[in-house]
C-alpha cells in the first residue's frame, strides 16, 4: 500500500463505516441470523434456550408436500414475471416508442396506474372481482345464461394461478414497460433509419435492432422479476381469503409466514420459517444465476 | 490527506449523525413525566370498535394528564399477524386486547405473558362469577368484553319470513321446505361467509359436532384424546354439510363468500337466514332489517343425539388484559387497571351492549337499559335460553384447525369426502 492511501484509510474508514454499520445490522446480521436459526429448535418466546438439530428444519421442509406445492405455485409466478409480464412490457414499450398508437402518453399512464396503487388495495379490488357473484361472475352468467355460474377457478389447486397470474400482469407490467421505455428513448434514431434504409422490415427492426440493443435490460429486467416474484408476499395474500384459496395459492413467502407465525403446535416453528426463508434465497440465487448465463451466452 | 482535514472530516460527520441521535432521543423524551402504557388494541377507524377505542382513550388522558396510553390499533388478520410479530421480537406490550383460549391466547402464552388478574379485580366493580376461570387454577387472564362469546348464530330476517309466509324453523327439515319459496322469490336460504375457513369452524360445525355428539365437551375431549376426529360422530357432522348442499339450504357458491360479502347479503336482504357470530349484530347496518333480526340456535338437525336442543357453541369472550411484561411495573400495572376501569364503565359498557358488540356486561350491579335496541335484546335473549358448547378453534389450533377449516370447503365445493378431511384432521392433532 503506499504512503499516501495508508494516510487516507482513516478518512476511508470514516466515509464507509456508516453505510457499513447500517449494512451489517440490517442486511448481513438478519441473513447470518436466519442461517443460525435454521439449524436449531430455537423459539423466542420459550425463553432463549435452543439446541443444535443439524438439518432437521430442511429435512422436514423437503418432505412435506405444502413445500412442494409452494414451490410449484412460486415457479408459475416466475413464469408469469419473466414470460409475461416481461414481453408484455416490451411490446407495449415499443408500441409507445414507435407511435403505432395515438395518445402515447394516455396508454403510458394507463398502463402504469397500478403502480400508484398500494398492493393490498389492488389485491382487495381482485378478490372482489373473483367472489361469489362478484363481476366476473356476473358475466359468466350473462354469456352463459345460467343465472348460478360463478367464476371458480379460486377454489382449485390447480386452476387458482390463472386469475392470480391476470393480476400480476395487470399490476406489474407497467413498470417493465416503463423501464424498457426509457431505455428505448435512449436509442440513436439514426440506427432505425439506417435498418430502414437497408430495406429492413418493422418486425427485423424490433428483432435484429431493438432487442440487442437492450438485452442489457432484458436480464437487469428479468433478475427484478425473479427477485420480485419469490419474495412476493402481499398481493397473492390479499387477493386471496383466509383457508382453501390461500392454501391454494399459496407460495414460499406465504408458506413461510403461515409455518413460522400461525402453526403454534409446531414448537420450532421459527427456525422452520428460517429454513424455508433460506431457500428462497438459495432459490433466488439459483434463477439469477441462470438468467445471467442465458444472458452472457445471447450478449451482442 | 492532512490530519487536519481528516479531523474536519469526522468533525463534519458527527454533525451530520448526533443531531439525528438527540432528535430520537428527544423524541422519547417527549412523553417526559408521563406513565406511558403501550397497548395493542383492536379495530379499526370504519367500525365502531375502533371508533369508540379512540374516544375512550382521547377522554381518559384528557382526564389523567399523567398516563399516556400509547396504542397500536390493528383488527382482523393484521391484528393476529403483529401479535406474534411482536412477541417474537421481544417488543411485548403492557396492555393489550386478547383472549385465553387456542385461538386468542396461544401467543401470550407461549410467550409466558399472560398475567392472572385475580387479585388486581374488585369484586365490587366487576362480578366475578360472570367472568370464567381461564386456566386450572382459576387464573383470569383477561377482562372479557361481555359474557360468553356465542359463535353459531342463525341471524332470521322475520320480514322476509312473514312476506313470503314461513315460520321459524323447529327442524332441519323445516329450513329444506324453505327452499323452493326461497328460490321462487330470487333470494337464498341461507348466507355464510364459506370463503374465509374460520367461518366454518366457528359458526357452524362447533354447533352440529356437539349436537351430533350429545356432548357439549366433545371438542375439547378430543383434543384431549377422549375422541377422536376420525370417530363417526366427526364424519357425520361433515356429512351433514353435503346434506345441506344436496338440499339447496347451502349454496356451493358459499365457499366464495366472504365475511363482508356475507354481512351485505344479509343487509341487503338476499337471504333469509345468516350464519354468524354474535358479535355481527352491531353489523346489520339496514335498520328495517336489524329491526326484523331474530337471533336463534339452529333447529334440530338431522342425528342429533338429545340433550343440546337449541344449544349454541359459546367462548369466553376476548377482551383486554395486562401482560406479564406489564404488570411487572407497578406504575404501568395502576395506570393500565386505571383506564381498563375507565373502558369498562358503566357508560362505555352500555354503549358496547347497544353497538352489539357484547352478548351481556361483566359489571356488578349493571342495569341493562329498557330502551336498547330490538337486536340487543335478541342477543341477551339467545344468551339466557341457550345451552352452551365448545367452540372449534377455541381448543383446536395449527394445522389440525386449519385442515378442518379447509378441509369443510372442500367437502362443500365437491373436492374432498368428510372421511378424507376427517382423517387428515386427526392425524394433524398433536395431543
């Protein structure tokens, strides 16, 4: 180190200490808290005694089959995020971008609206749309003429993603829009002329031109969606009512919140929500980690 | 870098960090010579609950300049979820709105924060004998709002009944003859909230296991080990909800009703009978309805054993109580007893008993006022007449209760056979 950083350090130290402190506290001591808790029986409200049960929290979590179904319903929201609202966003940014539309800036804002909008509120305006002669119902009922139709996809495992995914594209898509939309302003036009001087078609235009040009912000783009839809936690809660829609819908952070804060005849049930959080990141990591390859392996 | 310009450096950014330090510290300070309380209460600003809370603790201060009764207002789900939040965070309050049993108590006691009230109560102010013993050795953990807590409720629109020319229901039988008026006149038999699981538990099978069973106790002797949920009583209970389905008295579209939805059906006279708990009588909102509301047990229902004609499932009511943590300061532990004398005035408790909120006062002496509403009597009335039974999640907690609760949608909405979800339950309850 030479004589003249060594003599800065302290001043280094002084700048970064806070921003480090805070750091540690907030984001480093919770994680290094959560791993710890995973591997014992440690419940705060027993009075500070804990021992040491290796992996049983995990052992425990991969052989019950809410894990599982969780997981399931986790994955379809990536998909929905990723394959969804991602294109989705895209199109309706170059839409925007290109003026196939009159009023661009009333379908920019329409589109962005529920993003002003808190999650739970939006949640609340879905499930009543969903509910026993609620709206859609009513519609259902018009088209089919059988005034006891009801919507009732939100009574199925199998089939509660569907509306959820609806909402999920509705709420989210406007800011993938907004992001892409930004980064298209920042394209030469000269670029789009010359394709268009070079007999290029608007599809090899969007294709050859634009999406190259912001792969970067495809992956930044999908590593948000990834994040974003493991750790999302308030939308499917509130759209949902308490027993079968939300076990129905249920994905990991709700799993989670339900194992460690309402299963009371589960003694570790703390350190079990831990283990559960734990792989959300390691999950999360995992996704990031693909997307990024997927992301270097198309670069241009 | 100069020394001196490293010292101007930090002296800068302990400018920069100790007037925010001071202005926290001020903060706190701002409650200087104050008994501060720090209460968890329930509601919220759109119900009456919440409303009256605020005005209660707006006139105690203004009348006891020394205690501040510093709360955190939370109702429903929210209310449940922060409670354990902050028990587990060691952020306990002094005072908070509780209950003693598995679906109101659990938390606190757990947390080992429930605090027998016994000794701090006067038996001249409260009567005793309303208030019952909340563990094995007596121990009243809480001040209930009211007397028991009755959940199976069948609230009766006698409006409707008398237009489309029904009488009160003696049986089952007697609501399945109401279905054909009922649907020729475009409204339904019966209306429960079956989206939010609870409901189920709650509201109606704690009345049909009991009655089945002949045994008020059956509930808890099961968790106990005494029964069994996969025992033929618990199967035929479950049954009965496919009855009740193949009858058109339960609509399968229930299970997307929820408890808002569900109260607004009632209101808005779409059905002639409501399931529900006591305590939605402040919540029939449409007066020519609550004026019409008689509030009745269940008829006899199909199987049941005698002995529990007319009973309703019934829990000692939540209400507000100190916690250890509170009690442990003898400042904190008066000024607390202080305002929950104050919230269980005379005049406080009236109005609770006019807004519908309690079935009948705890307080000694208490003169119930001639002038109260119609559905008040109804509710004090029900009180007095019914036989009481276990309530479900009153003693049935985690993944059991839930696998019922979810286990009863199911069966209504075709998914699930009641010895499917009687077994799953079983195998659940960790005795």
């Amino acid at each position: 180190m030479k004589k003249r950083d060594i003599q800065a350090l302290p001043t280094y130290l002084i700048l970064v200490a806070p921003a480090l402190l805070i750091y540690l506290f907030v984001v480093a001591y919770p994680i290094g808290y959560s791993v710890w808790l995973s591997f014992t029986d440690f419940n705060p409200n027993k009075g500070g005694q804990w021992d040491w049960v290796g992996t049983l929290q995990y052992s425990t979590m991969f052989k019950d089959p809410n894990f599982w179904h969780a997981l399931k319903n986790n994955l379809i929201v990536v998909a929905v995020s990723v394959f969804g609202q991602i294109p989705i966003g895209f199109i309706l940014a170059y839409i925007l971008y290109r003026k196939k539309v009159k009023a661009v800036h009333f379908f920019q804002t329409f589109v962005f609206l529920p993003q002003f909008l808190s999650t739970i509120v939006i949640g609340i305006l879905w499930k009543r749309l969903f509910q026993a002669d609620g709206p859609i119902s009513r519609i259902i009922q018009i088209v089919s003429k059988d005034p006891q139709a009801q919507f009732e996809l939100m009574l199925y495992a199998d089939t509660v993603m569907i509306p959820i995914a609806f909402a999920l594209i509705w709420v989210y898509t406007g800011m993938y829009m907004t992001i892409f939309l930004a980064n298209l302003q920042k394209i030469d036009d000269h670029l789009i002329e010359a394709a268009k001087i070079d007999g290029a078609t608007e599809s090899q235009i969007f294709l050859k031109v634009i999406v190259p040009l912001l792969a970067g912000t495809i992956l930044v783009s999908s590593i948000l969606a990834i994040a974003g839809s493991l750790r999302g936690f308030d939308l499917i809660f509130s759209i949902t009512t308490q027993g079968l829609q939300r076990n129905n819908a249920m994905v990991l952070p709700i799993f989670m919140y339900q194992s460690a804060f309402q299963n009371y005849t589960n003694e570790m049930r703390f350190a079990y929500g831990a283990a559960i959080s734990n792989i959300i990141v390691v999950i999360s990591l995992i996704l990031i980690g693909i997307s990024r390859l997927v992301g270097k392996k198309t670069d241009y | 870098m100069k020394k001196g310009k490293v010292f101007v450096l930090a002296l800068l950014v302990m400018v920069m960090i100790v007037p925010s330090l001071w202005a926290q510290g001020a903060q706190e300070a701002g409650t200087d010579g104050k008994v501060v309380v720090k209460t968890m209460a329930y509601g919220d600003n759109s119900n009456q609950e919440g409303v009256n809370w605020v005005r209660i603790v707006n006139s105690f201060e203004k009348e006891n300049p020394d205690i501040d009764i510093d709360y955190e207002m939370l109702y429903d789900e929210a209310y449940h979820q922060k409670v354990v939040a902050r028990l587990a965070a060691g952020d306990v309050p002094d005072l908070a709105y509780m209950g003693a049993d598995a679906r109101w108590g659990l938390p606190w006691k757990e947390a080992g924060q429930q605090f027998d009230h016994t000794e701090f109560l006067d038996p001249d102010y409260y009567d005793l004998n309303l208030i019952p013993p909340m563990d094995m050795n007596g121990e009243i953990y809480e001040i209930p709002l009211g007397t028991s807590n009755i959940t199976t409720v069948l609230f009766m629109n006698t409006r409707l009944m008398d237009e489309l020319g029904l009488s009160a229901p003696e049986t089952y039988e007697d609501m399945v003859a109401m279905v054909p008026v009922a649907r020729k006149a475009g409204i339904e038999v019966l209306t429960i909230d079956g989206a939010d699981g609870w409901a189920w538990g709650s509201c109606l099978m704690s009345a049909v296991v009991a009655r089945m069973s002949g045994d008020p106790q059956w509930v808890s002797k099961a968790v106990a080990g005494e029964y069994s949920f996969d025992d033929k009583v618990m199967i035929d209970s479950l049954s009965f909800l496919n009855r009740m389905v193949d009858d058109g008295v339960l609509l399968e579209k229930s299970v997307l009703v929820d408890y808002g939805a569900n109260v607004s059906n009632y209101n808005n006279e779409k059905a002639l009978f409501m399931v529900q708990g006591q305590w939605v009588a402040g919540g029939i909102e449409n007066p020519e309805v609550a004026n019409a509301t008689k509030m009745i047990a269940w008829p006899t229902l199909p199987g049941e054993k005698p002995g529990l004609e007319g009973s309703v499932a019934a829990a000692i009511q939540v209400g507000y109580g100190l916690t250890k943590q509170g009690a442990s300061d003898p400042e904190v532990r008066d000024a607390a007893l202080k305002f929950l004398r104050y919230f269980f005035s005379h005049a406080e408790t009236t109005q609770r008993l006019r807004d519908g909120a309690i079935v009948a006062p705890i307080l000694k002496d208490f003169e119930v006022p001639s002038d109260l509403p119609s559905i008040v009597k109804e509710k004090v009335a029900l009180a007095q007449r019914a036989p009481n039974t276990d309530v479900i999640d009153a003693f049935l907690s985690g993944d059991a209760n839930e696998a019922l609760n979810t286990g009863m949608q199911k069966i209504v909405s075709g998914q699930s056979t009641p010895e499917e979800v009687a077994m799953q339950v079983e195998s659940l309850v960790q005795r």
